[in-house]
C-alpha cells in the first residue's frame, strides 16, 4: 500500500466503515489492509457475527 493508501484506509476504518467496507474503497485485500492496520496500531474491532 502507498502511503496514501495507508492514511486513507485507516482514515476510513477510524470513522467508523468495517475492514470490507474500507476494502471496497481502497482496493487492497483483506490480509492487506488488517497487518496494515495493526502495524500502525489501530484498534481493530472485533468482527461481529450475523446470525
């Protein structure tokens, strides 16, 4: 990921969308975009299961 992808991906994580809505977004996948997030220390939410 950029840099600006970076900043743009936790961006949109922090204001509240879901990993697979930032996904949507940035174009990166799942994988991506989480080890991003937890390399600079975001929070990451815990998944919430549909039932």
């Amino acid at each position: 990921m950029t840099p600006e992808d970076v900043d743009k991906a936790i961006s949109l994580y922090e204001s509240g969308l879901t990993i697979y809505e930032v996904i949507d977004k940035v174009g990166y996948s799942y994988g991506v975009v989480n080890r991003m997030l937890h390399k600079r220390g975001v929070n990451v939410r815990p998944r919430r299961h549909q039932g």
